[in-house]
C-alpha cells in the first residue's frame, strides 16, 4: 500500500468568511446594546440617592420627632398636675 500525503486544503470559502464577517457583527451589536442598558442603569443609580443614606436620614428624624412627643407628654403631665386640686 503506497503511502498517501495527508493533505490539507488551505482554500477558505466565501460562505466561510461570510460567517465571521455576520458573527463579528452580532458581537459588536451585542457589546453595543449591553453597553447602552449598564448606562441607563448607572444614570438610574445615581438618579436616586443611596437607601442607607435615606434610611438614616428616616431614623434620626423619628428620633427628633419622639423626643418632641416626650417634651410635649410632660408638660401636658406637669399642667395636669398643677390644675388639680
């Protein structure tokens, strides 16, 4: 049996490259797209402010707002108590 040469055809298809060309293309289309929704979200986040800032700003609010209501709850009690008999 004569030994054969394992040739490789080095020829590339039009269809071959026809199929980069369209897989590149989807890429960038894909990368483009993906970069206009992380903008969109980054504008959103820094639209509204952080919630822990919220938060914290809610809590010490309730704090000043509960010792109004202490101050207020005594001097109701210290009127009460004067206009007894």
């Amino acid at each position: 049996m004569p030994d054969k040469a394992v040739s490789v055809d080095r020829t590339v298809t039009l269809s071959l490259v026809f199929a980069v060309i369209i897989q590149t293309t989807g890429a960038l289309l894909w990368a483009g797209s993906a970069e206009a929704r992380i903008e969109a979200l980054e504008a959103q986040h820094n639209f509204h402010p952080p919630v822990s800032e919220r938060l914290a700003r809610i809590e010490e609010q309730m704090i000043m707002t509960r010792q109004s209501l202490v101050r207020i709850e005594t001097r109701i009690e210290t009127r009460s108590k004067d206009s007894e008999p």
